[in-house]
C-alpha cells in the first residue's frame, strides 16, 4: 500500500500490517515546489490540463466540489471565479 501526502486522522494497526504482510509506504507530496512552472505552463497554453479535470463549478460551489471527489463522483474539480 502506498500514499503520497500526509495522512490526517488515520490509525493503522501495525500488527495487522505485519502478519497480512502488507507493506506501506509514503512520502510527501512536493506540490509547491513544481507547483509556479505549472502554472506557467498552463497560462502560457503549452500543457492541457483539462484531461484531469471531469467536473468544472464556479468558485462558491467548492465544498459540492470536494464532496463529489470524496464520493468519488470526480476525479478532480476545477473551479472558476
């Protein structure tokens, strides 16, 4: 099992991992580090995000946003002003 982030509020139980042999793994996401050339990317028009984002609300519509993806009803949501 692997995860990228930090995980909030989560137990595991160790020996449950260990006698399932499970193995788990993660590391932080450096989203801020790529996160100023992306951005560049996607206003200079070189790179399309739009394949990553299957629901689009306006920017008062954010929490339905988050709620479609934790019910897995939208990979990711793109807001607009």
């Amino acid at each position: 099992m692997s995860y990228v982030g930090v995980p909030h509020g989560v137990e595991l139980d160790g020996a449950k991992l260990f006698y399932t042999h499970v193995h788990l793994h993660g590391g932080p996401a450096p989203v801020r580090r790529y996160l100023p050339q992306l951005i560049e990317l996607v206003q200079s028009g070189r790179i399309n995000p739009g394949k990553v984002f299957d629901l689009k609300l306006p920017l008062e519509q954010v929490a339905d946003g988050y709620r479609a993806m934790d019910e897995r009803r939208a990979i990711k949501t793109l807001l607009r002003p």
